[in-house]
C-alpha cells in the first residue's frame, strides 16, 4: 500500500464551530427557549436546558481540548438576547463574558471567528416582529456597533448571519423555526431584511476594524434533478436551488434579490463579502411530484445505496462538498468551510465522513482554490434545534445529564489531521480503514 500524505497550505485554519444557544444554556430571553416550551415544537420535547453549561464556565475545559487535539481556531457565536437583553439596555457583563472566551481563545494561541447572528432572537425582537419587521436590521445594526466596539481586541474575523437560506424556510415556509409561519410572502420579506441586517453589519465593522474581514455562512445543499433526461424533475430542483442554494450569494453580487416573480433591490450589498463561508452537510435528489406543491413540486431523496446517517438526516456524499467548493470558487473570494460535519452517536460513520470530505477540500486546494480554513460541526455535543438531542454531531460526546465528555475516536483522527496539516495514509488506515483504498489506491 503506498505511503502518501496529502498536505494542505501553511497557515490553514483547522476549528470546529459552535452557536451560542446550542451550547451555552439557560439562554432563557430569547425566541429559542419560549419556542421550546411550547408543546410539540422540538422532538420528544427536548430542551436546551443546560447545553454543554459554557455560561456557566466550562467552555474553559473544551478550549483545552480542542488545543490540545491541534485546533488552531474556533468558531463561536454571541447571544443578542445577552448582550441587549431590554431595546433600552446592555449587558455589560454578558460582554464580559464573551471577551473572557475570545480572550480564552487568543491566550491558547487559537484564531476566533465570531458569529454574530445565529437562528435566535431576542424576546423582545421577536414581539415586535422580528425579521419581517423593517426596523429589525437597524436593530441588528445597533446590536453589532455595541458588540465589535467590545470585542475588536480579540477578533478580526467575522460571519454576520448565519444561513439565512435556513433560518428563512425554516422559519417562514415549513414552519418548523419559531416564528412557526408557513407564509412565503412573509418569508421573502424577511430574506430581503436579513440581507439588508449583513449590509449594515458589515459597514458598522469595517468603519470600527479596517483589518476586519467580514462574511456570511452559506448553507448549500444541492438539490439535483433524479432524472437528468427527464425535463420535469428539473422544475422542482431549479425552483429550490434558487432559493436555497443561489439567491442570497447572488445577492451579495447583483445587489438584487431573486426568487421566482420577488425580487427585492439592495444595490448596496454589492461587494459585502470579503470571503466566502460554506456550510456542507449533503446533496439531495428530487423528483417532480404534482402532488407536493408546497415542495415546489417535487419530492427530496437520496440515493438508495447511500449511506445515511444514524437518523438518516445526512447521506455521506463527498462529491458534492467538491461541486458546492467549486461553487463557492466562483465568486472569486477567499473561501472558508464554516461548517461541515454529521450526526454520529456511535462514531462509525463519522472517520470516514470527516476524511473523505477534507479530501475533497485537499484536492480544492491542490487546484489552487483559494480555501483558507475548515471548521468541523461541531467541538462538542449540542442541542440541534427543533431536533432536540436526538442527534450527536460533536466530536466529543456529552452526557446530558452529567456533563461528562466522551471522547469519540474522531477526536484523535481529527487531532492527527489538525496537528499533521495534512491526511496521511497511516492515519486513514488506523481510523478509517474503509476509506484506504478510495483515498490511496494502490498504483
């Protein structure tokens, strides 16, 4: 078998990310935990609770592993409902607090990544609307000018929404986010307020940190037709791929926002994006079905010899993460893997997942495009949103109830690929044997 290591560029960023609601806990102001409480808004009535208890201290201990597995950076958000808690109040020891982590961050020698907007709201946002409120984005606005003034010592790297491709349908058309609507209408609405929300973010950081550079997190989830010689299954996946994959990026371009007859004109997001941040789980493929026009017509599936994840949320498909790369290349930015990750209680997937999926990132680079950074979902362990528990993406185990971390033995596959920078044929062939001969076919 031959013996090969396929290295990646000095200086390449290798983190896992994390949100602030999903690990924090007790985040009780925002829209997150009263859509919690609610009956049948999360699976098996699951609750954030105590997360992984990072307000109460313990992002200390995952800083230390995450350093000493070889991590040099890490992605975060920070909780508006925190910071501004009232419209006519700051909490100045919530500000504390994150510059105590990003200082955590800096002392351990790891590159921060900063969030600023990750899918919750505060209480008192979301009662006036929220995001189809068109005051909402100079509210965000004020939010940000408060938060980098405070934590610009520590930061220089910024996402100022994450995936508003997902918060929009999640929130606006399947109803399964709070505000729980099922209204495109609305959703278009609070598409086009979001884009605004990054444009004035993005001034307000630039006009504080001349260094900084600023993006958003791009969710991509190819959705492609089942048929390529069938015209009709083309209608369902081009319908969907605009307005999931296409219409904010294109935006951040054209200065126009285009889903089917909406559009939406905000010439000055032009050039709001100083790299380009790529979310990748999977692809799908779809099939023109009359029957689901609220799916666009068109019902989503995977492969049936795909290899799906333990709740069959994610198919293990690499060769789409190179496609969505390719993409992202397009727009002629820097780009950085924001997240990239699967669910994986048992850790049996995910070696192969993680390897076969940087591979695709190496051969990337090895093209020279200009990927700068990776960021595995997640560090630990988290609460998945209106999934609850039920799906374990960490790299490290958490008990719920206890605290406890468990080490997966992703953990020392990662921590070889990180302190390595690069994926060896030794380590593939000690974590993921099955991956061996797809990475390093014998000549």
């Amino acid at each position: 078998m031959p013996q090969a290591t396929f290295t990646f560029p000095a200086g390449f960023l290798w983190g896992a990310a994390t949100s602030s609601h999903q690990v924090e806990g007790n985040n009780r102001n925002n829209d997150w935990w009263a859509w919690e409480e609610q009956p049948g808004r999360i699976i098996h009535a699951h609750r954030s609770g105590l997360a992984c208890d990072w307000w109460g201290g313990r992002w200390r201990e995952d800083f230390d592993r995450a350093r000493e597995t070889g991590q040099n950076a890490h992605r975060l958000s920070v909780e508006w409902s925190r910071i501004q808690p009232a419209p006519d109040r700051w909490d100045e020891d919530a500000l504390e607090r994150y510059r105590a982590m990003l200082r955590g961050l800096y002392e351990r020698g790891m590159t921060p990544m900063v969030t600023l907007h990750h899918f919750a709201n505060p209480l008192w946002v979301a009662e006036r609307g929220g995001w189809e409120n068109d005051e909402t984005p100079v509210l965000f606005a004020a939010f940000v000018q408060k938060t980098v003034e405070a934590l610009q010592e520590y930061c220089t790297m910024w996402i100022t929404i994450n995936e508003p491709n997902v918060y929009t349908f999640m929130s606006y058309v399947s109803g399964l986010f709070p505000p729980g609507k099922t209204d495109l209408r609305a959703g278009m609405k609070v598409y086009a307020n979001l884009l605004k929300g990054h444009v004035l973010a993005y001034r307000i950081i630039h006009n504080l940190q001349r260094e900084a550079r600023v993006g958003v997190a791009h969710a991509s989830r190819p959705i492609i037709p089942a048929g390529p010689l069938t015209w009709l299954d083309s209608i369902p996946a081009n319908i969907t791929n605009s307005f999931f994959n296409e219409a904010f990026p294109k935006a951040l371009m054209t200065g126009k926002l285009q889903v089917l007859n909406f559009s939406a004109h905000v010439p000055e997001a032009i050039g709001t994006q100083d790299f380009f941040g790529v979310n990748y789980y999977t692809q799908e493929l779809v099939k023109f079905d009359l029957t689901r026009a609220s799916d666009a017509f068109g019902r989503r599936f995977y492969p049936k010899d795909a290899e799906l994840s333990t709740t069959g949320f994610i198919a293990h498909q690499p060769e789409g993460f190179f496609k969505v790369l390719k993409w992202a290349k397009g727009f002629g930015l820097p780009v950085i893997v924001t997240e990239n990750g699967v669910e994986d209680a048992d850790d049996h997937l995910r070696p192969r997942y993680l390897v076969e999926h940087l591979h695709q990132v190496w051969r990337a680079v090895n093209f020279n495009w200009p990927i700068k950074g990776y960021f595995h979902w997640s560090l630990v362990d988290n609460f998945e949103w209106e999934r609850g528990w039920t799906q374990r993406f960490g790299l490290w185990g958490l008990d719920v109830d206890t605290q406890q971390r468990i080490r997966r033995p992703s953990v020392d596959l990662y921590a070889a690929i990180c302190k390595q920078n690069g994926i060896s044929s030794e380590m593939v062939e000690k974590y993921a044997p099955g991956s061996l001969l797809k990475l390093f076919p014998p000549a």
